[in-house]
C-alpha cells in the first residue's frame, strides 16, 4: 500500500465566525512536503486575488490540512 496526502483547504471569515471548503481545491501528493508547500502557497495566492475590502472587513484567512490516507 502507498500513502497520499490529500490537501484540503477552507476559507474562513472571522466577522462571521465561518469556514467554507473549497472542493476544487482539493488535490492529491505522493510527499507531505509538497502538501504543505502547495497549502501555503495556495493560500497565499487565493488572499493576494481576493478582494482586499472584503478581506479586511471579514477578517478572511484560510486553513488547510494534508490527510493521509492508504490506498491501495
């Protein structure tokens, strides 16, 4: 068997105390390193695009996890 990482990642607004996941975000990694790598840098990237008004004003961040799990 081989583990994978599946990254997951979900927007969350501190205003409105929420968390949505964004399912076409998801993506599978052979490596943990580059799991992480990728969520940091998909966050980064997602807040640079989003609107810097509603960034501030929802308080928005993200949070991210690489899941492992066995296939087969």
């Amino acid at each position: 068997m081989t583990k994978v990482f599946i990254f997951m990642i979900m927007v969350c607004s501190t205003a409105a105390q929420t968390c949505l996941p964004l399912p076409q975000a998801e993506k599978i990694f052979y490596d943990y390193r580059e799991c992480a790598l990728h969520g940091y840098k998909f966050s980064l990237d997602f807040l640079t695009e989003f609107d810097p008004d509603k960034l501030r004003n929802d308080r928005v961040y993200t949070t991210f996890v690489c899941q492992p799990q066995q296939t087969i």
